[in-house]
C-alpha cells in the first residue's frame, strides 16, 4: 500500500454492530421472556401489553446505563494511560523515544521511520 492510499477494512469500525446485535438479542430475549412469563400467569392483554413495555424500557436504561459506564471507565483508563506516558517521557526522553522505536520495529516498519 502506497502512503496515499486508506484502506477501509470493516474489522476496524465493527464494535458498533456487534453491540448493536447483541443488544437487540438481549432485548427480544428478555421481553419475549417477561411477556411469555406474564401471559402464562393467565393475565389480561393490558397486563401482558403494559409488562412488555416496562420491559422494554427497563432494558433500554440499562443498557444506556452500562454502556455509559463502560466508556466513561475506557476514557478515565486511557487518561491515566497518558498521565503515565507523560511522566514517563519526562524521565526519561531518550528510553522512552527507544522503546517506541522497537515497538514500530516490531511492528515492521522501516527503520528510518521507526
């Protein structure tokens, strides 16, 4: 791949679907579940109606909720990630420019621009 041609492999934006996919699994499953459970109680339609509404809206706060803890715990680790870096850099320039060189060597890019 020449420097002026992006790639756009799916691989790297897929997180979202997968959520999504799994997500509305969750919900079919868990809804279906309380109103089966519900209309199984010999209950009336109203009941079974308004059971899969509370359902569903019970499910979509927790997941709101949950994902909103989960990137908000991604950012305040990756926050740290860089306060440590930054410290790190300051004690030691050289080491730290080092070690970054043989990670990008590693990673089998060029000497010249590791």
């Amino acid at each position: 791949m020449y420097a002026g041609n992006i790639e756009r492999h799916r691989t790297q934006r897929i997180g979202w679907l997968r959520a999504a996919v799994l997500g509305a699994n969750d919900g079919i499953l868990s809804t279906s579940s309380l109103v089966l459970g519900v209309a199984a109680s010999h209950a009336n339609h109203r009941s079974v109606l308004v059971a899969g509404v509370a359902g569903l809206v019970a499910g979509a706060m927790s997941m709101a909720a949950g994902e909103y803890v989960s990137v908000h715990s991604q950012a305040d680790t990756e926050q740290a990630d860089l306060k440590l870096e930054r410290a790190e850099l300051k004690a030691d320039d050289k080491g730290e420019h080092k070690e970054l060189q043989a990670t990008r060597s590693r990673r089998n890019h060029p000497r010249s621009r590791a």
